[in-house]
C-alpha cells in the first residue's frame, strides 16, 4: 500500500470530484449528516472554519483549509473486501497518520501530531479506469472541531510513513519491495512484447502494453523520434531506463533487444557447391518488362507530441496545451525553493505550467495562495521572444515560477 497527501485552498471543488466520479462509492462520512450534497458538505466544513475564523486569523489567513489523503492498496490486498473491511482500514490508516510525530524534523511542535480523526472528512472509494487498482480519496477539513489546525508541514512524509507503519501491522508489501515487484513484472511484459512482434514499431508496442493493462507515454523530440517512454501500473511511472537489464528497454537500445529476440531473421541460405549436385541449366525465358515504381514522397515530419490538461485555481479553470518535452521538464525539476512559504513541488510544477501557457494570472493566483510574492514579481514579465526556443523559454518559466513562491521578507509567521 501506498499514500500521498497534500493540502489545498480549493476545498470545494476537490470534494466534488471526490464524490461524482463515475463508479465512486462512499466509504464513510465522519462528522456530517449522510445524504447531503457535496457542496452542502463544503459549506458545513467552512461554517466550521468561519467559528473559529478569530482564532485562525491572528497572524495570518489560512490559504490551505483542505487537506486530501489518497490511499492506494494493491488489488491483491483488498481481494474480497467488504464495506467493514474499506472502513476498517480508513480507521487505521488515520489512527497511523495521526500518531506520526515529525517535530523533531521540521523543529515545529505542532508536527508532533495531527488529529484528523477529530475532522469532519469524507472518504469516497475509486477504482482506476485501466487497471481496475482501488484507491481512497480521504477529503479532510483542516480545522478540526476544537477549532485547531492539523499541521501540514511535511505532510506528504506523515502519509507514507503512517502507509509503512500499516504495511508492517499487516504484513503488506512495503512500497520499495511492490516497486521493484512492478519493474520485475514490466519488464517481463516488454520482453513478451517484443517477442510477439514480427516487425518493430513503437506503435504496436504502446497496443500490446495497453493489452496487458499499462499504458505507455512517449517523449519525443523536435524531429518526432522517441526518445524515452513511461509506463503506468494505476498510478505509479516507471522510466523506460528502469526496466530491463542494462537499460536494453530504451529507446536507444531497444531495437537491438528485438533482434536479439528474432534470431531467425539474420538467418540466411549458403550456396550449394557445384561438385555436391548436378549441373542444371535454366531454360530462355523472354524478360517482361516491369511497371515502374512511382517515386515515394518523402514522410511529413511527425509534429511535437502535445499535452492537454485542465489546471483549476479557485474556481476557474485553465486548459493548458503545451509540448510533451516541456511537460515533463517541469515535472522533473519543480522543486521549492529556500524561504518559500506553504509550497509544494505541484504548485511550481502548475505555476510554471501556466506561465507557459499564458495564463499570468492564474500562475500568479497559486503563489499568492502559498504566501509568495505572486503579482508582486509580475512587473517585469513577458512573453516568449521571438528567437526563443521552448526548452529555452520553460527555463525562463520554471525559474520566474520559483521565484513567485518566495515569501517576501516582510511578511511574518507562516502557517
């Protein structure tokens, strides 16, 4: 089993979500009436919030008043599980969350512990759309019912460590050995793949994988070729130069592994000697001519592949298109900087994204949200010059995106 978690200011429409996707079941509801709607849930957690609004405001307004909880255990540990059983393991796994004490780590008391269990929360149960894996989506309130706030400060540790401390209680797989149990059986999956194949093309790999229950995510470059993959068990990415041996999964090394694979196709027929059979001599045959070939035009180049994605901030939404290559450079180097305030790598991750694409406020909104400088570092921005690459303008985008989140001096305490 694993578990991420993080804490965010669009409380109401992650709850949303939460509840209306298709072939979502609810787990449990703590703290709040059964049968209300998702948005009457978020207006009672925000009456909560605004009891204790004196309280919570002395220093500073909470941003963050959401906190979301994503429980994945394997198909293999849930087999047959029953409504008690989804109960019993949302009970557990908060008791194991709670009691994480990670004080000693970020030097802040409040770290010591959290007392979600005291939160009104829904937990709603999804199944993933390709590899039917089960998965929890815990929706908590920050604000507990005592009016305290459930500190999240390294809080995507207190999920994992409270995940290891239920894989120990239940003898579950701890999350390093179910990720090398993922790259073993991948790796035997492409292999099989490429056994199967008669001749090689990354399109009939990226089919056969899908077969099998895992999608493939190429990156190419300017030119259309691939130049490295991701495949995907639910919601775990596994590199290309992970699977295999000796990185002869990549793309660079993967055509001599199907070779390797197909060794009948170098097989070739050696002459017969002329003392071993009677001489034959072949009879006149009149040539006919043959029509001739039209010329083959030459291939269009194959365009950039493209990401398209929804980023919503508060209550807006950004749909955001921009190249694969770029997409995953953000997501590889979005790291927070030093004397950032409540960031994550997924908001530099969104911001520089934004700014990409565009949209300046939306980018600006989010680090406004995290306690960064936000429109404040806006007044020397602009857009992508007209000699400037894409890789040389995500650069651009991804450090001005850091430089959005650091908190300004003058601001005090930080929440």
């Amino acid at each position: 089993m694993i578990a991420i978690a993080t804490t965010v200011s669009y409380g109401g429409n992650y709850l949303r979500y939460s509840t209306r996707k298709e072939d979502a079941e609810i787990v449990k509801i703590h703290k709040l009436p059964e049968g209300l709607s998702a948005t009457t849930m978020w207006e009672m957690m925000e009456a909560t919030q605004l009891k204790f609004r004196a309280k919570l405001n002395r220093h500073r307004p909470l941003v963050n008043t959401l906190i979301k909880i994503e429980v994945s255990p394997s198909i293999e540990e849930t087999a047959g599980w029953t409504q008690k059983d989804w109960e019993k393991l949302v009970d557990d796994y908060l008791r194991a969350f709670d009691s994480v004490d990670l004080s000693g780590k970020t030097k802040r008391a409040s770290a010591k512990s959290t007392n979600v269990r005291n939160s009104q929360y829904v937990v709603m149960l999804h199944f993933d759309s390709d590899s039917g894996i089960p998965h929890l989506h815990i929706t908590a309130n920050r604000i507990d019912l005592d009016g305290n706030v459930n500190d999240d400060h390294c809080i995507h540790e207190r999920a994992m460590e409270a995940a290891d401390r239920i894989n120990v209680e239940r003898g579950w797989k701890l999350p390093e050995e179910i990720r090398e149990s993922h790259i073993n059986l991948l790796s035997f999956y492409c292999k099989a793949v490429l056994e199967e194949m008669k001749t090689f093309s990354w399109e009939e790999y990226a089919s056969l994988l899908k077969q099998r229950g895992h999608e493939i995510e190429f990156r190419r470059d300017s030119n259309g070729e691939v130049t490295g993959y991701t495949l995907f068990w639910g919601h775990s990415r596994y590199k290309s130069s992970l699977l295999g041996t000796n990185r002869n999964l990549t793309p660079s090394r993967i055509f001599d592994t199907w070779n390797e694979l197909h060794p009948e196709k170098d097989f070739q027929f050696k002459p017969v000697r002329q003392d071993e059979t009677p001489q034959v001599v072949a009879p006149k045959t009149r040539k006919i001519p043959q029509p001739k070939q039209e010329e083959k035009k030459p291939a269009k180049p194959i365009a950039p592949a493209k990401v398209r994605q929804t980023i919503t901030v508060g209550y807006r939404e950004y749909p955001v298109v921009i190249p694969e290559t770029v997409f995953d450079f953000f997501r590889q180097n979005a790291a927070v900087p030093e004397n950032a305030a409540n960031t994550t790598p997924e908001h530099i991750f969104q911001t520089a994204v934004l700014l990409f694409a565009g949209y300046v406020d939306g980018a600006t909104t989010i680090a406004d949200n995290c306690g960064g400088a936000g429109s404040s570092a806006t007044n020397d921005w602009g857009k992508k010059k007209p000699d400037e690459d894409d890789m040389a303008f995500a650069k651009r985008c991804l450090a001005r995106a850091q430089q959005f989140h650091v908190r300004p001096p003058r601001r005090g305490w930080h929440r």
